[in-house]
C-alpha cells in the first residue's frame, strides 16, 4: 500500500516538474517573439520619440498654443500626438514652428500653391516644411493637420514618401486613405504582388472595407483559400461586403461557375477584379473614365482600337495621351495603321491642310518616317510640332521630337534649324543646372562659393580669399556691387566670416526693400509661415530664373529667420555662374 502511495506521489511530482519546464519554454518562446518585435520596432520608432522627447520640453514654452489648446477642448492624449517624417531641427526649425500661425493663413496659402505648378526648389522647400514633426497652426485640430499632409503627399503622387510616413507613424487619421493610395498605385501598375505587401500597413485599428476586401483577394491570389472565405464571412457579417464582390471571390474561389460579364467601374478594384475575371474583356475609356483605370488600362495593354477609321476615338485617344493617361507611343502606332494611297503621300505638304486634324497628323508622320533626306526630315518634324500645337496636344510631341532631334545631332542640322532645335532640346533637359564654372571678377560667381557648393572647406581658407576679393573690388571704382553679391555678402556675414569696415554693406543694402509684412511675422515667430510664402514667391521658377533683389530679399529673410540649409539650397541655385 506504501509502494503504491509512493507511487502516485512520484507520478504526481513529475507531472508538476514536467508542467513547471513546459510553462518555462513558452515563457522563453513568448520572451524571444518579444524581443524581436523590440528590435524591428524600435529601429522605426526612434526618430519618433527622440521628436517626441523634444516636444514635451518645447511644449512647456509655449503659453500661447496651451490657451488654443484649451479653446478647441484637444486633450492631453492628443496633445502629445505629433506625425510627420522629418526632424525639424534638419531644416534649422523646431515643433513649434507653425504654433504661432493662423490656421486659416495656412489653408489660404495651400490653397494658392495648389493653383502653380510649382518648380523642384519650390516643391522640395515645401516638403520638408510641411512634413516636419510639429505641433499644428492655431485653431487647427491635428486631424485636419495630419490630413493636409497625406493629402498633399497623395496629390503629388508621393508614395515612396507615403510608406515611410506609414512605417514611421503607427495611427493617424486617414491612415485608410494613405493605404489605399499605396494600393491602388500598384494596382493601376498592373503590379498587384507589390500591393498585396502594402496590406501589411492595415492594423486592427482600420476598419476599412475596401481594404479588406483587398487582403481577402490577396488570400486569394496566395492560394490561402480558407483564409480568404474566413474573412469573406466576416465582411458579410459586418455588412461590408456587397454582391459585386462576393460573385467575383466565389468565382475566384471556385464556388461558383459563372460570375457577372458587367464591367463595375465603381472603384479600381473592383474594376480590376472585372478585368480579370470576364472572358475576352473589352472595355471603351472615354473622357470620364477615372485617371486611375486609365493608368491600369495602359500598364495591361488593354487600351486597343478596333476600328482604324473610328475618328473620334483616335481624338479622345489623343487628349487621353496629352493628359498622360495613356503611353503616347500608342499614338504613334495609331498614325502608322491609318492608310493613304501613295499619290497622297507622295504629295503629302500640298494635302495635309484639307484633312481631318488627326488625319492630317498621321499623313506628315508617315512621310517624315518615308524621307531621308536630313532637312527634310527636320522639316517634317517641326510642322509636326505645328499641328500637334493646333489641337492643344504639345504633351504628346514634345519628347519626341526632343529625342529625335537628339539622334540627328545639332551638328548634323541644317543652320536655319539649328538655334531653334538648340531650344526644344533644351527644355527636356532645363532642370540639369550644368557644372559650375567659378569667376574671381564677379563676386557672386567666385571660388568663395566654393564654401557653400564643396561643403566642408577650410574656413580660414574661405576668409582669406574674401579678404583678397573684397579689396581688389573696393579699389575698382568701375566694379558695381549687384544685389546677388549682397545676398552672399549677407549670408558670410550670417555664417560668421568678416568684411573690411570701407565695404559699407549696411549702405549698400539699404537700396533695397524687404517686404515689411514678411519682416513683422519674423517677428511674430511666424518662421514656417513665412517660408511658406517664400515657396510662394519662387513658384514656377528655379532661383536662379528670379531677378537679383528677389534674390536678396529671400536669402535676406532666411537668414534673418536662420534657416541655413534651405537658404543654401537657394544660394547654390541662384549665384553660381554654370556651363
């Protein structure tokens, strides 16, 4: 009986060591799955809490955004929530830079930079500006800020932006709208593999029945078919599927045989989910097809004319290609199937004028194809140009004939063509600013720039040579000091170099005026906003296509703001001499 006592109590302690070593592995397990979440997610959080540890310390100076604060009932949750993708401090600014601004001057003003096709300069000043980590405009809600953000990234087709802003912001609003943006671009590439990766950005926190409908298709496409009817049933459950979808995922799954041959343009997936689905699948874009199943069309090749003589599809064609919504090769390839006997080709200059407009184009783009001879090829090219011009269609020729000019060769160019197609070749290439070539006699266009353009130079260096320039300039009567001069001169001075006391810079730049308003919201600590009307100021244009006082006047107010980095940006456009 004792035996068999011990028995029990032994088999009873080996059941809780054995209980206690299992409770230990998964502890162990659970800890390892831990810390290598720590390790991936800490990597992407850093910048985040280094701009959060920065925001409480600055929180604590700013009375005026704790009343506003209060006034629009923000708690202390939403307080501390900041979303962007740069460090402030990059940009010589902090998180309080839009704290002292009227949230209605900055709707005003993003609403007027919508209005211009704003320049590479332009558009860069204002990325990092309004993507930086800061605290929003007076008397907006940080909703409505982060949504300006994600509105301007989507706007400007910025998605490689938009995963980072993903990857470095964990919950924002619009996080939806971000995501599927992501979604559809890979869509509309026909590259759906890539979009499925973008799904892993949707947390429990989105419910979003479009993309969930996307992750259930991608289930699809991944074999993962119980996976795929488990979130089905869901979505139904919820009330978020609809029949459209459910035919096509049945049909998908193998549920069911048939499925629907409507084409559903309601959205781009469920337009994509039609295209793949419905046999020998024909679908006409017109004018008002949406720019996103134009891009999908164009990346599967489903765009195709049927009809060669169908002429105003070839126009609608046309206007779909200057707008960018289709290859303009498929133009080309349109103009070469149209036929013309060869009396009209042969006779092409005398006939063209009483054709059709598009017509006419493919007639001169066949017998520019047919000639050899060099002038006569150029000629057709430019009368071209003419045509494509007349119908308000320079989009669709303006490369073309850039590259084809390009493979004749300037050189080869008959001398009336010459200036001319110097020009048109030219604006393919107007955002290359070319090598800087360095000139002593010209101040602005010195090796002193050499400190801004070779960062890192020797500082003394830098002086001494501003000490031999400055004196052989103060001698020369004959020499004018310009306004672009100044601008440097300005910014040495900002930068801690030294000028001779007979100089007289202060003289020298009171002839010129910066703008009182802007000089009073310095003032105000209005430093973003006032940026901001800078990136409005230059525009359309590069610095160096402004005129010399705007020049001044820019440099002058960034660096009465000490905004370095975005003043130099300005500076190595606008001063230097380039060949």
């Amino acid at each position: 009986m004792k035996l068999k006592s011990f028995k029990y109590f032994l088999g009873f302690l080996i059941l809780i060591t054995f209980t206690q070593i299992k409770s230990e592995e998964k502890i162990d397990i659970w800890k390892n799955k831990n810390s290598e979440t720590e390790l991936n997610t800490n990597k992407e959080k850093k910048n985040v809490e280094n701009i959060k540890e920065k925001m409480v310390i600055q929180s604590a100076d700013v009375k005026d955004q704790k009343i506003e604060i209060e006034n629009t009932s923000i708690n202390s949750e939403e307080e501390d929530k900041v979303f962007g993708l740069y460090d402030p401090e990059k940009n010589d600014l902090d998180l309080n830079m839009w704290s002292f601004t009227s949230a209605e001057d900055v709707r005003s003003s993003l609403k007027r930079l919508k209005k211009i096709k704003l320049s590479k300069t332009s558009n860069e000043i204002l990325e990092n500006i309004l993507l930086s980590y800061s605290f929003p405009p007076k008397g907006m809600a940080e909703k409505e800020f982060t949504s300006l953000k994600i509105n301007w990234l989507i706007e400007n087709n910025r998605s490689d932006l938009i995963e980072n802003f993903l990857k470095q912001n964990e919950n924002f609003h619009n996080k939806d709208k971000a995501v599927q943006f992501l979604v559809d671009e890979n869509i509309a590439q026909a590259n759906i593999k890539e979009g499925c990766k973008k799904i892993k950005f949707i947390g429990s926190n989105i419910k979003d029945a479009y993309l969930e409908k996307f992750k259930i298709y991608c289930l699809v496409l991944d074999n993962k078919k119980t996976q795929a009817q488990l979130l089905l049933d869901l979505l139904r459950e919820q009330n978020k599927s609809d029949k459209f979808f459910d035919d096509k995922i049945n049909f998908l799954l193998g549920i069911s045989e048939k499925t629907s041959e409507k084409i559903n343009e309601k959205n781009l997936l469920n337009f994509y989910l039609s295209s793949i689905t419905i046999k020998d699948f024909k679908y006409t874009p017109t004018n008002k097809t949406k720019k996103e199943i134009w891009k999908y069309l164009n990346a599967s090749n489903l765009i195709k004319l049927e009809n060669i003589g169908d002429k105003e599809k070839i126009k609608e064609l046309e206007i779909a290609a200057n707008k960018g919504q289709v290859n303009k090769k498929l133009i080309f390839d349109i103009y070469k199937q149209i036929e013309f006997d060869l009396n009209t080709l042969v006779n092409a200059k005398n006939i063209y004028q009483s054709l059709d407009t598009s017509d006419a184009r493919s007639l001169i783009f066949q017998k520019y194809l047919i000639v050899e001879n060099i002038e006569s090829k150029v000629d057709y090219l430019f009368l071209l140009e003419e045509l494509f011009k007349k119908d308000q269609l320079n989009n669709i020729f303006a490369k073309f004939l850039s590259d084809k000019l390009k493979e004749i060769g300037l050189e080869n160019l008959p001398e009336n063509y010459k200036e001319i197609a110097k020009n048109k070749i030219l604006t393919d290439e107007e955002m290359i600013l070319g090598k800087v070539k360095y000139n002593d006699k010209i101040l602005h266009q010195s090796k002193i720039l050499k400190h801004y353009i070779e960062k890192g130079g020797n500082f003394k260096k830098t002086q001494k040579d501003l000490d031999k320039l400055l004196k052989r300039i103060t001698k020369d009567r004959k020499y004018f000091i310009s306004a672009k001069d100044l601008a440097l001169i300005d910014s040495l001075l900002k930068d801690g170099f030294k000028i001779p006391n007979n100089f007289n810079y202060d003289d020298l730049a009171s002839k010129y005026d910066v703008p009182d308003n802007l000089v009073k919201l310095i003032k105000d600590k209005q430093n973003a906003f006032v940026t901001l009307k800078i990136v409005e100021i230059i525009g359309e244009d590069e610095p160096y296509q402004l005129d010399s006082e705007t020049i001044y006047f820019i440099t002058n107010l960034l660096n009465e703001m000490s905004l370095i980095n975005i003043r130099n940006k300005v500076l190595i456009s606008a001063l230097p001499q380039r060949v």
